[in-house]
C-alpha cells in the first residue's frame, strides 16, 4: 500500500507536468500555411516589440472573450484569424467574433438576444456603424463611472470595432490590390493619401529599424510606403511582405512559407535577437501557463475533497502531489513573465493576481507539509484556483505585458514594495481561506475533532504574523518610494489606506488573541473579514477613480467584488453561529 501511495501521487503530479509540457509544443500548419512562424515576427505595438502572436491573442480576447472560435467547422486560432484580417479582410469580416449582450444594443443594430451568447461578424454590423460611433461619441466623454448601462456597453462595442477596423487596415487598406500594389503604384498621385492613411491606421509597426536603433525607428507599412514616395529607398522588409500578402491571398502555401524564411531574413539582419525575444513569448504564450496551473490546482481540490469521503490515505498525497505541479507551472510561468518583461512580478492588477496567487500556493505547499491534515492543499488549490481565475478575467483587457507607467518604472523601492506588499496580501487571504475552512467544516463535519480544530487555528494564526510582518514592511518600503517620486512619505491617498488598514486589521487579530479578547471562533472570525479589507484595498481603489495610486477605473469588477464582500460576511455570519445550528433548531423538521 505504501508503494501504490507513494508512486500514485508522484505519477499524478509528473502526468500534470507532461500535460502542461505537452500543452506548450507549437501546433501544425494551418492548410499548409506556416502560420505559426507568421506570429512569431517581431513587431512593435503599446511602446513594446512584442511577437505577432501576441496581438494576435491579445486582440481577439479583448473583441471575442477567447483566443480562438469556430467558424465553418473548424478552430480557426489567433495566428490564422490574424492573417485573415490583414492580408484578406473580406473573409475575416464575415467571421461571428463580437459579442453583443446587451439587450439596448442589440436592439440599435435590431437583433434579438438568444439563449446563446450573441456573436456577430465586422458584415453584421457593417450597416450599423454610423450609429454605433454616434451613441459611443455621445457617451465617451462621461467619466466611466457615471455612465448608464448602455454607454458603457455602447462604449465597449465600438472601442472593440474600433481595434479592428484598424487592424484590417494595419498592413493594406482594406479592398486594396495589395502591398505589392502599393509598392508599383510609389510616385502616383494618390498615393501620397493612402500611404497616410495607412500611417495613421496602423495598430502595429511590421518592419524592423536598423541595428542599433531605438523602438522609435520600427516603421509601419504606411510610415515605409511614404518615406520610398518621398525618395528615402525602399525597406528591406517591404519585397517579403509583399510576397507573403499576396501568397495567402492565391492560396498558395509554398510561396508564403518562403517569403516567411525571406522575411526572418530581413529581421534578423536589422533587428538582432528581436526573432529569439519574440520565439521565447511565443512560446509562453502557447504554453498558457497560468491556466494549466488553475486546471492543475482545481483538480488538485476535487481530488483532495474525494479523499474526505475514500481512501484518504492514498488521495491525499495525490492532492498535494498534484497541488506541487500546478505550482511548478505556476512559478515557472512566474519566472518567464519576469524574464521576458525584465521587470519584478508585480507591473499591473494582472500580475498582482497571478503573484497573490502563486504566494499562497507557496504557503500552503509548506503549511500542509508541517501539519499534513489536507487542509494546506485545499485552501492553496482554492485560493491558486480563484486568483488565477481573476488574472484570466482581468486579461481580457488586453496585453497583460504593457509597458508600465513612468510613475511606476522608477526605482528598486518600487519593486521591493510590490513584491512584498504582495505577499503581504497572499498571507492574509491564505489566512482567510483557512477561516473559511474551519466555518464550513464545523458545520458539515459531525463528529466533534478539537484537534483538527486547534490545528487550524494555529495554521490561520501563523499566517497572520507573516502577512502581518509583510505587509508592514511593504507598507514603509511604499512610503520611502512615494518619499522618492512624489516628495512626501504618507499623503492619506485611498491605497495607502488601504494598505494601511490591512496591517492594523492584521494587528488588531494578533492584539485581541493575545489579549483574550478573542478565541478560536472570534480568530476566525476576523481573519475572514481580513479578505474584505484585503480585496478593497487590492480593487476597490481602482474603482474610485481618485488618488495617485488609481491607474484605471475598474466599473466592470463592482459587481463581482460587491458579491465577494457579501459572501465573506455570510462566512462570518456562518463562522460565528453554533455548530450544526440547523440540526440544533428545536423547531426544525429536517
């Protein structure tokens, strides 16, 4: 038996890493065409020199909520949708990418909402545009958080056909001949306007500057197209694009690969270790670490939450087995973050969740290994699973990779800051969930165990102090960076209260345990409502829309944070109440 457990929950664990290595191999030829190789050219967009592919990603869960959709029978990904768009515009415009849920909306453009969600092509709402861009003009200039239900739906409609509208328009005007067109039509007289109109609707720059060159040099088509008709010379780049343009438009699959090897060519003769850089992003983008890692972690759980009912002795090891690979992905997708942003772990709400996350995972893999009661792994695969999921809602706002704002991207006491505070804020969720833990299971387990009981006290106490400590620290590290970039050490901003209020509601549990204000119930009690106070301070702020630490007005999260607050005070409620208390009600019938 001891054999069968021990080689169960390290076969389980090593089969979750093969899945995820499995996971990041680059997929096959699209009808021949290498279309992986196409999202591998480096391009520059949002101030940083990125792989195709990630525009490619990116775009499309910001119109469509996914990386790719089926369309005519098959799974059409980012790489393939992005040719689509830019080389044959008018197949991609009749592709149902855009989601439309509100009813007003659908009513402007005179659709009916169905039982399933309601997707519409660029041609569906092609007749609609005029009205969409009137009501999104009408509504843009009311601050976010005052405007109606349908601006800000109308808003977000047309910012999403907006992007692609550009987009199509990036590489060719759309229903033109072509690149190869534009380079045989230099020194017409037309040609001077579409060339700017090309410069002006270009959501990327293709072609690289040379060796040497800073960021600013990188050229759209349209910014090379103008500086050949003005007599600059014609961009290296501008020949294979052409071809590559106008392959995939004969459909011939061949010619297109080739014209991809020339234009690897191009790069790598201008722009030096941009294809390495853009190959390593892409292969982090195909590996989708962080949603293998909520996958691992929420069957980590499901395996855990089976060993309470059979076998624990052979599941439970398992759970925490699997709990290890989901956090192997986890830090590795952590650290490639890190490396390919050449930034700490911490830039935007995005990697603030993934961060908390994978923090907590870290200390339940060490809280279970010093108790080995099952209750490490189950709040670590919970609180992995949750802060995972925030980050994959909150990247759906576009590249999680931006470049950080220049108030941000000062100096080591920012980093040391955020990475600490961070963790801070990983402790006192961690710290919550086992409160959470020790609430349900006092009421669904029957059999009184003081013991257990006793343990997870200790547990959510420990933790406490260690989120209490970072958290204070990450606090002052705040003030001497805000002491270096705004002048002052403390100013009452909204975060700084916030940040403040989670080290004095962490004191205050330790005060009133030590002092006997409080017992195990009370303890736990408060370390739930810690996960309030951590959540408003972590997304309450950005929702304000005041301070100099809120960066972007988050309307979208009230309500989904409004009911977290809510659920964690009927955790309390439940905490508090005697155990079983349905079971104990004289009156009750069941």
């Amino acid at each position: 038996m001891t054999f069968l457990k021990k080689y169960l929950a390290w076969g389980a664990g090593a089969l979750a890493l093969l899945i995820a290595l499995v996971v990041a191999l680059p997929g096959g030829k699209a009808r021949g065409f290498d279309v992986n190789g196409f999202g591998s050219l480096p391009i520059l967009e949002g101030g940083r020199v990125k792989p195709l592919d990630s525009v490619a990603r990116n775009s499309l869960l910001v119109i469509h909520s996914r990386q790719g959709f089926r369309h005519e029978g098959r799974m059409v990904g980012p790489d393939e949708w992005m040719l689509d768009v830019v080389f044959r515009p008018q197949v991609a415009d009749q592709q149902p990418i855009f989601v439309i849920d509100d009813l007003d909306v659908l009513g402007l453009i005179g659709a009916k909402q169905t039982k399933s969600r309601n997707y519409f092509s660029f041609a569906d709402l092609s007749t609609h545009l005029e009205e969409i861009q009137k009501q999104a003009t009408t509504a843009q200039p009311i601050a976010p958080q005052k405007r109606t239900r349908f601006q800000s739906a109308i808003v977000n409609l047309f910012d999403r056909v907006y992007l692609y509208y550009k987009l199509r328009n990036t590489l060719q005007l759309a229903g033109s001949p072509g690149i190869g067109w534009e380079i045989q039509s230099l020194g017409t007289a037309d040609a001077t306007l579409r060339h700017q109109d090309l410069t002006q609707l270009a959501h990327f720059r293709i072609l690289p500057p040379p060796a040497g060159a800073g960021p600013d040099a990188w050229q759209s088509v349209g910014q090379a197209l103008s500086a050949a008709n003005a007599g600059g010379g014609l961009h290296p780049g501008l020949v294979p694009l052409a071809k590559l343009n106008a392959a995939y438009v004969a459909n011939d699959p061949t010619t297109f690969n080739q014209a991809l090897t020339e234009m690897k060519g191009v790069v790598a003769t201008l722009k030096p270790g941009a294809l390495g850089h853009a190959s390593n992003e892409i292969a982090f983008n195909r590996a989708q670490p962080f949603f293998v890692g909520l996958s691992i972690y929420f069957v980590a759980f499901l395996v855990l939450c089976v060993s309470w009912i059979w076998k624990p002795e052979l599941l439970r090891p398992t759970a925490y087995s699997l709990l290890a690979a989901g956090a192997i992905v986890h830090t590795l997708g952590l650290a490639a973050r890190i490396i390919l942003q050449g930034r700490p772990p911490v830039t935007n709400l995005y990697s603030s969740a993934v961060f908390v996350g994978w923090g907590a995972v870290i200390l339940g893999l060490i809280v279970e290994r010093m108790y080995r009661k099952g209750f490490g792994t189950a709040v670590a695969a919970a609180a992995g699973f949750a802060s995972l999921i925030v980050a994959q809602n909150l990247g759906t706002e576009g590249d999680t990779m931006e470049m950080m704002r220049a108030v941000l991207d000062s100096n080591f006491w920012l980093a040391t800051h955020v990475v600490t505070i961070t963790i801070g804020y990983s402790g006192t969720f961690l710290a919550g969930s086992i409160a959470i833990a020790y609430a349900l299971r006092k009421h669904l387990v029957t059999k009184v165990d003081v013991e257990t009981d006793k343990v997870l006290v200790d547990m959510a106490y420990g933790i406490i102090c260690f989120a209490l400590f970072f958290s204070f620290v990450g606090t002052v590290l705040g003030g001497i960076w805000a002491d270096q970039s705004w002048g002052r050490f403390w100013g009452w901003d909204p975060k700084e209260n916030g940040a403040l209020l989670i080290v004095l509601w962490n004191a205050i549990i330790l005060h009133a345990r030590m002092a006997g204000y409080v017992r195990d119930r009370g303890t736990m009690v408060m370390a739930i409502f810690g996960n309030v106070i951590t959540a408003l301070s972590w997304f309450g702020v950005n929702m304000l829309g005041v301070g100099l630490h809120s960066y972007g007005f988050m309307d979208q999260a009230f309500w989904a944070l409004t009911g977290f607050c809510v659920s964690q005070l009927i955790l309390m409620l439940i905490c508090y109440a005697p155990p079983r208390f349905w079971a104990n009600n004289p009156h009750s019938k069941a």
